[in-house]
C-alpha cells in the first residue's frame, strides 16, 4: 500500500509540472517565439521527469504498466480540470463528466481480476 501512495502522490505533483509545462505557456508566453515557450516547457517539463520516472518504478513493482498508465490518465484527468477552471479560466463543459465517467469505467477493467 505504501508503494500505491507514494505513486499516486509523486503522479500528482509530476503531473502539475506537466500541465504547467504542456498548456501554461499558451497563457504566458503567447506573445514569445515558440522556441522561447518550448525551452520553457522543457525546463519545467524536466522537474516532472524527476518526479514522475521514480513514481512510475516504484508503482510498477506492484502494478502492471497498463493499471499505472490507466492511474496516469485518471490523475492527468483531475490535475488539469481544475488547471484549466481556475488557471486558463476555460470554461468546463458536461464532456468533461462523461470523460470521467468514461477514466472510472478504464479503471473498473484494467483492476477487475
């Protein structure tokens, strides 16, 4: 269990820098050559590498790689709704609950005996 949590939580905050790396720069440098974002993006994106790759180690000494790349894709899911909410100011539409619904049903499968 303590290898679940340590995955989870390492996903979480890799998974920060990743959204912040992937999509901030389209708030913050759109008015820079994308060269300069993506020297950015790469800066950032290195942090959630250091993060994220021990994580995934560690969680795959207990997990298959389809349950962490499900486990991924739900934590990508729930770190960048509220990024995009409160931080790129988009607004949400009923997609994103049917994305959910759809992220639980990868989930009941891929851990389903």
């Amino acid at each position: 269990m303590k290898h679940i949590l340590f995955l989870v939580i390492g996903l979480i905050f890799s998974n920060v820098f990743m959204t912040f790396a992937w999509y901030a720069h389209l708030k913050n440098l759109n008015d820079k050559p994308w060269l300069i974002a993506a020297m950015v993006s790469w800066g950032i994106a290195f942090f959630e590498y250091l993060i994220q790759v021990p994580a995934n180690r560690i969680g795959h000494t207990v997990l298959s790689l389809g349950q962490l790349k499900i486990i991924q894709e739900v934590i990508t899911l729930s770190v960048f709704l509220p990024f995009s909410l409160f931080y790129m100011k988009e607004k949400i539409s009923i997609n994103y609950l049917w994305a959910g619904f759809c992220l639980l049903g990868a989930v009941y499968f891929i851990f389903k005996k």
